[in-house]
C-alpha cells in the first residue's frame, strides 16, 4: 500500500468516528490531549500518527485498535477507498482544472454518504459504458480544448518562433522534404519507410518512433501530406521539449495523462506549421466574403496546403473561434464502410456546448439526414479523392440551426472505408455577419434530428427505427399529467 493511501485512510475513517460520536475536534482535543491542529493534519491525511497516539485515540473513541488501524472501510467509506486504491486520483489530471487532490477529498469526507453514493453511480455508469481510463483521459483533453475555445497562443507562437529559427517559409506549403532535413540534421533522427511493411500487425499505422536510436518508421503507404504532419509532430516533441509521449501513430495504448495532453499539443503544432494561421485566416475570409458559396471555392482551399482535409477542418477549429469569434461550433469525424449501415463516430468536438450527438455511448442511430452521413454515400473515388457539401441544418428539437461543412475521403488504411469531417457552425447573427453567403443566399433548410430514437420529424422517408425514447417519454408525461389530474380532483 502506498503510504499517502494509508495516512488519507485512517484519516477518512478517524473523522467517521468523531462525527459519529458527535465531536467536535476542539472536543477530541481535549480528551485526548493531543492538538487540534494535530488532529485536523491526521484527518486530511496529512499525518499518520504513533502508535502511542492511536492507542489515545482508540480510548477516547471506544474504537478497538486493530479496527482503527484497518484498512477497511464500512460501506459509506467504501467507494472513497476504491477510488484512492485504484490511484484513479493520481491520474486524473486535476492540476488541469485547478483542483487540488486535498481538497477534493476533504469534499468527499465532509458529505461521505451523499457524494460516496455519486462516485458509485460515476463508477458504475463506467462500467456499463466500457467507460476506460484512456476514455477518461481522451475526454478530460476534449474538455480542455472547449474551455480554451481550442486555441492555444503559446503553441501559435511557438510554430512562429521555430519557422524563423529554421528560416521555414510559411508563406508557401510546406513540404516533407523541408521537414525531414530538420529532423535529420538538427535532430540526429534516422528514418527507415520500409520496415513497418514486413509486419503485418502494423498495417494501420503511420509511424513509429524509436528513442534510443531516433529512429522513425514509416508506413510506405502515407501520403506526403501524411509524412508531412508526422515530420512536424517529431519536430514539435524536440522544439517543445516534450519527454513524456507516444511513440506510435495512431497511438496504440498510453500510460499516463501526460502523454495523452502531450500528444494533443504536438499535434497542434504540426497543424499550426503546416496550416499557418494567416494564410487561412486570408483563404477562410475570402470564401465568407462571396454572396455565394461554391463548393469548388471551398475545396480550393485544401490546395494551398500540403495537407488532408481533415487537417484543414481541424486547423478551422482553432481559427474560426479566436479570427472570426464564431466559438459555437461543432467538429465531428465518421468512419463507415460501403456495404454496411453502420456509421461511427470515432471523433468530436463541441465548443457550443448545445449540439450533443454522442449517440456513440447509447448504440442508437444517427439522424441520416445529416450531411456527414450523406456526403459518405455520395463518395465516389474513381470520380475525385475527396466529395464535399454544404447544409443549413434545422434542429427544430433544439430550436438552432447550423452551416455544416462537410468532406467525405477514402480512409487510406482500410479498404471500402471512408470518412466523413464536418464542422457545424451556429447560424446566428454573429455568423451571418462574418459570413455573407449565409445572409445573402443561405442553403436550402434541412430539418434534422439527433438520432431516430429521439427525433420528433413525422414522415421522414431515412428513418431508421422508430422514436421510441421520444415516446416513452410522452408517455411519462402523460402518465404525469393523469396523477397531478387525480391529486387535484382528490384533494
């Protein structure tokens, strides 16, 4: 047992006893003999105190020793001891928040059975849900990202301070070969792009890093795009000075938070150099400015960059916030293969806090109407690499409307796959200022949904399956509505 786990142990369970016997520390003070400050130190897990105190202490209490001393808790205490034992705390990262590990358990010991009884229910919600730490972690990074509007000016700031160091041209797209020139002479890195070929358990990844030698193995496959991004994230780890990381792409498993934050701010990074933030402000402020939208002027964008799509959707989410002040918007990603009805969302992000599709936790289906959805059926690689399209989608549900942008692209490591990248931008007066076409000539209104279970729409000709959250809960409200009926005729 760690010994901080023992000292927050008796501490948690010594206050129990006190608060049990209705004393106050000032009164076990004085049956004891021992301090009150010395007391609240042991409580808050702080201190651990000699055996010749805690025989005092069992005295006073009428607690056997060896019950004091144990490590087990009756059942209020318990879920507090799972949590500790699990060292859940140590890798939540609660310095992130501005939390700090003493006082979230002195929340706890305060109301033990009230807010043991939440970390239960949080616990077993977990469990239900597959609910991993890695889940909680790659949530927790998500949560960061909304609170900073996913802008982050170090970050820009350091992409501006290396490009000048390096005499790299962001003014003109970046290529690999720049990049790899960096990583080799100024980095000591070696890079080998056939080796991952000759396994074939590595068939879905990009890179892997070796440390020891600084070695880089590449995927064949990868695009300069691809390698491009890759050469930027080993570069941001070094310019950084990032020690904890991941050494795989797509990471396959990491070990503790850091390495999930890190990850994020290298790739950060790489899409602040690749995608340099004024030159999509510029691109971005030309394509708001027409009294039409175009899809080709929308696809021109990609480009001017040697990057994906995706990239340039993701790079929108950091630029649209802090350069045009548009803060609620949305960003989704779905994979899907062709012969199949199924579509996932394997990744998200809501700086508006409204629009919740997180259909993904419940298994129910998405709203076909959306143009992420639509754009993955109407992709046709033999006719162009990537198909993109526009909507006004009307959540009359949630009273809003949104100008979703949308490119489906064959996924590059699995066959007969695409993947969709969407951002939702509120159409309010905020946007409709920023962006002319949307007050001048905004698409034609579609009327969406969530998902089927819970979608109001009648006759709605994609509907999966029927709206059965939606109608138990007009049921319930029925059945309400019946009680509160009787109670006033009875009363």
């Amino acid at each position: 047992m760690e010994e901080d786990y023992i000292k927050l142990i008796f501490g948690l369970k010594l206050k129990q006893v006190r608060t049990d016997r209705e004393l106050s520390l000032f009164g076990l003070s004085k049956l004891s003999g021992l301090s009150k400050s010395y007391l609240n130190e042991i409580e808050k897990g702080k201190k651990y105190p000699k055996p010749d105190k805690i025989s005092i202490l069992s005295e006073c209490l009428e607690v056997p020793y060896d019950e004091l001393v144990s490590l087990k808790l009756d059942k209020n205490l318990a879920p507090i001891g799972e949590i500790l034992q699990s060292k859940i705390l140590k890798e939540i990262p609660l310095e992130l928040f501005g939390i700090q590990e003493s006082t979230l358990i002195d929340i706890v010991s305060n109301a033990p059975i009230k807010v043991t009884a939440f970390i239960s229910t949080i616990i077993e919600i977990a469990k239900n849900y597959n609910f991993s730490k890695e889940s909680f972690y790659l949530a927790s990074v998500r949560s960061y990202q909304e609170a900073n509007n996913n802008y982050f000016e170090d970050l820009e700031h350091a992409v501006i301070g290396f490009a000048k160091h390096y005499h790299v041209d962001l003014s003109k797209p970046i290529q690999s070969d720049e990049l790899e020139d960096i990583l080799i002479e100024v980095y000591g890195y070696t890079i080998n792009d056939s080796e991952i070929s000759n396994y074939d358990a590595l068939e879905n990844l990009r890179s892997v890093f070796v440390p020891k030698s600084k070695t880089l193995l590449l995927s064949k496959d990868i695009d300069d795009a691809q390698k491009a991004f890759i050469y930027a994230k080993e570069i941001a780890y070094n310019y950084l000075e990032i020690e904890e990381r991941l050494y795989t792409f797509s990471w396959i498993k990491f070990d503790n938070f850091d390495q999930v934050l890190n990850n994020f701010y290298a790739s950060y990074f790489a899409g602040a150099l690749v995608i340099p933030r004024k030159q999509l402000v510029s691109d971005l402020k030309q394509l708001f400015s027409k009294s039409t939208f175009k899809i080709k002027d929308f696809e021109s964008i990609f480009n001017n960059y040697n990057a994906s799509p995706e990239s340039v959707y993701q790079r929108m989410t950091n630029i649209l916030p802090k350069d045009f002040n548009l803060k609620n918007l949305f960003f989704l990603r779905f994979s899907h293969r062709k012969d199949s009805k199924r579509y996932d969302l394997n990744k998200e992000l809501h700086l508006s806090k409204k629009q919740s599709p997180h259909a993904n936790e419940t298994n129910e289906h998405y709203c076909r109407r959306w143009i992420s959805l639509k754009v993955l059926n109407q992709a046709d690689p033999s006719k162009a690499n990537h198909y993109s399209d526009i909507q006004l989608s009307n959540y009359p549900d949630e009273n809003s409307s949104y100008l979703v942008l949308s490119t489906a692209t064959p996924d590059p490591f699995k066959s007969n796959t695409y993947r969709s990248i969407s951002i939702g931008i509120l159409s309010d007066n905020q946007s409709r200022k920023k962006i002319t076409f949307l007050q001048s000539k905004p698409p034609k209104p579609v009327d969406v949904g969530v998902t089927c279970e819970r979608c109001s729409i009648k006759d709605c000709d994609v509907r999966q399956v029927e709206p059965k959250v939606l109608k138990r809960s007009e049921k319930d409200k029925t059945i309400a509505a019946t009680v509160s009926e009787l109670q006033k005729k009875f009363s």
